[in-house]
C-alpha cells in the first residue's frame, strides 16, 4: 500500500512579501517586552512620578480630576492587601500586554504586504514607546486597546462591552479617554459587532453618556489647593519613591497649568521647530499606504475625523509627542481594521528598498524629530537596556 504524497505548495499561493509582516510582528513582540522591562525597572525603584503617579490621583484632598479612577485602584489595593503601586503595576502589566498581543493579531491577520507601513510611523504607540520611556505606560493606552478590540475581525457583544468599558475608564482616568469618544464610535461603525443593532445602540448610548460626565467632572474639577493628602493616602498604604509626587500628582495643585504655562514653554524651547518634520515624518507612512489603497473620499475623511478631536490638547498641555502619537495610533488602528476586512487594499507591495527606507525614517529621523526624544534614545536603550 502506497501512502499519497501530500502536493507541494504552489508558489503562486504563497503571498509576496509576507515577511513584513512577519518582521512587524517580530517588532511588536520586542517593544511589549520593552515595554515590560520599563514597568518591572519603575516597580523596583517604587514607582515614577509620571508613569504611576498619574494612576493613583486620588479624592483625599477633595473632587479632582482624575481622582475617581485613582481611588478606584486605592480601594481595590485596600481590599486585596497589595500596596497601591502594586495594583498600578498589575493593572499596567495587564493593559499594555493585551495592547500589543491584540495589536500583534490585528496585524497578523493583515493579507496584504503594503498594511506595514501603518506600524512603520515614527508616531506609531510602538515605536515611540520603544525610544521614549515616558511616553508609554500612560493612560492613552486604555482608548487605544478600546479601539483595537473593535477593530479585531470576528468582534461580539462580549467584546463590545469590555471596548466600551475600557473607553469609559479610561474617560474618568484621563481627558485624553473624552477625545477618544469619537474614533471609537466611528470604529463601532466601521466594525459592527456580531450582535443586534439595539444592543450596539444601547452599548454606544451608556457609553457616550458616562464618558461626558466625565468630562464635566474633569472640567469643573480640575485642580486642587493642597496636593499633600493625595500623596498621604498614598504613603499610608505602602511606601514609594522619594519623588513619587513630585510630578503628576504635584501639576494638579499649580495654578498656572494651561495655555501660560505652553507659552513659557513654547518661548524656552529650542527644538519647536521640529515638530512640524515630525508630524510629517509620522503621517508619512500612512500617507503613502492611503496613496497605494486609494480609498473612497468618503471613508478617509471618516477616518481623518476620528483622529481629529486631539487636536484640542495641543494648546493646553505641552507633550506634544504624545499628541502626534495618539492620532497616528489611532489612524493605524483603523486602517489595520479595515485591511483585515478586505476593505482597505494597498497594491502593490512597496519595493524592499522602499520598506528599508520607511523603516530608516520611523527609527532614526523621525524619532530624532519627535518631542520629548533625546538623540539617539533607540540606539542607546538597544545598546544599554530601556532604563526609565
């Protein structure tokens, strides 16, 4: 008895230039792990006065903005015996990890070579976060991971529920959730859950409702006189870093926060002029990916729209590259849907060197142009390790 030979695979079924996509994800997994290695170096030296600080603004001192998120995780660091920089820790470890492994997913399931480009950006959560130790672990991952759960093919009511959940909490953590309102409505329209158009209604509806109460609790509460209860609650649950509260928690009690400050800023700065080449260097890629896709008007300035409503942050509060990196992530994540759903169809592949050449420019040039990036911050944290 002769067993049949299984038929080779034809050449023409396998996809040209699926190792970029293969590359992209490979890339991915080494900025989660970085991200990670930052995480673990900020829990061992108790905690950074931005990157967990910010998570544990609480109400001690009074109603602030913020402050109900934080005393969420107070209370829950209370009931579970951890310290509140634990619960931070966890809670952060938990988020970025579903961040990049649903981002890995989204952009492995992509069947067109061309879809790479839109993690190729300079602006792009990934990249950023890998040159800039700052920029991550905020609390513009949580709109981003509510935004790629929707974007992930094959979405339920499940699904919906916890996007939506993540949108809200992240709305009361941090204005920045309020602007994501839009592109994760507009996400809910681009990407329809496998449920009844009364329960999408319904959810969308609940969602929008917490999300402005939140922000008219941010602006009627935006500071307070006297920072130094929030960091008692703090320190009465568990020690922390020296300078714990030295940064987030402190800017919440300066009067002059605002568009004053942005000027003086603005007046001291010596690099403003790079914002513009990083802005161009950032949406470049994404640029060129619309360019070989030709989408219909229509759904471009769809997408365009929800990318838009950052815009507001960028006279109130000075991280600029923050700001840039949200919107590109944002426009990325949306494209990267679409193209899992056949909808979006760049052809043909850029050529290799074309690739190389995006890549050059997302980790040199661009991050080089990015504010709040030091020269060589890349190279250095490959070379040295990503201290904090």
């Amino acid at each position: 008895m002769t067993i049949p030979s299984r038929p080779l695979p034809d050449a023409a079924t396998v996809r040209p230039g699926q190792v970029w996509i293969w590359l992209a994800c490979g890339g991915l997994g080494l900025a989660w792990l970085g991200a990670l290695q930052v995480l673990w170096r900020c829990l061992a030296e108790g905690g950074q006065k931005w990157l967990q600080a910010d998570w544990l603004i609480n109400l001690a001192a009074g109603p602030v903005r913020r402050g109900p998120f934080g005393e969420a995780l107070i209370r829950l660091a209370e009931l579970s015996g951890l310290t509140p920089l634990a619960v931070v820790g966890l809670v952060q470890a938990v988020l970025v990890s579903a961040l990049f492994l649903a981002t890995l997913r989204l952009v492995a399931v992509q069947t067109r070579p061309a879809m790479v480009l839109a993690v190729l950006s300079p602006g792009f959560f990934a990249v950023l976060w890998s040159a800039d130790a700052l920029a991550g672990l905020r609390k513009e991952m949580i709109p981003l991971l509510a935004l790629v759960l929707l974007a992930l093919p094959r979405a339920g009511l499940g699904r919906l529920v916890v996007s939506a959940g993540l949108l809200a909490a992240g709305a009361w953590g941090h204005e920045v959730g309020v602007l994501m309102l839009p592109a994760w409505g507009i996400a809910l329209l681009l990407f329809p859950p496998d449920c009844s158009r009364r329960a999408q209604g319904a959810v969308a509806a609940v969602t929008a409702a917490v999300v402005l109460w939140a922000a008219i609790y941010a602006l009627r509460h935006a500071g307070v006189a006297d920072t130094a209860p929030i960091c008692d609650r703090i320190l009465q649950l568990g020690p922390v870093h020296p300078a714990f509260c030295d940064g987030a928690i402190a800017w919440l009690g300066t009067s002059e926060n605002g568009p004053g400050t942005l000027r003086r800023a603005l007046d001291a700065s010596h690099n403003l002029l790079l914002l513009p080449v990083a802005i161009g260097l950032a949406v470049a890629p994404l640029a060129h990916l619309c360019r070989l896709a030709k989408p219909d008007r229509h759904l471009l300035a769809l997408i365009l729209l929800a990318a838009a409503p950052p815009l507001l942050l960028y006279p109130l509060a000075i991280d600029w590259g923050r700001w840039v990196s949200l919107q590109v992530s944002t426009l990325a994540i949306l494209l990267l849907g679409l193209g899992a759903r056949g909808r979006f169809r760049p052809e043909p592949c850029p050529r290799p060197a074309l690739m190389v050449l995006w890549l050059f420019l997302a980790v040199a040039a661009g991050l080089q142009a990015m504010t709040e990036v030091h020269p060589g911050a890349l190279l250095f944290r490959l070379l040295h390790g990503f201290a904090v």
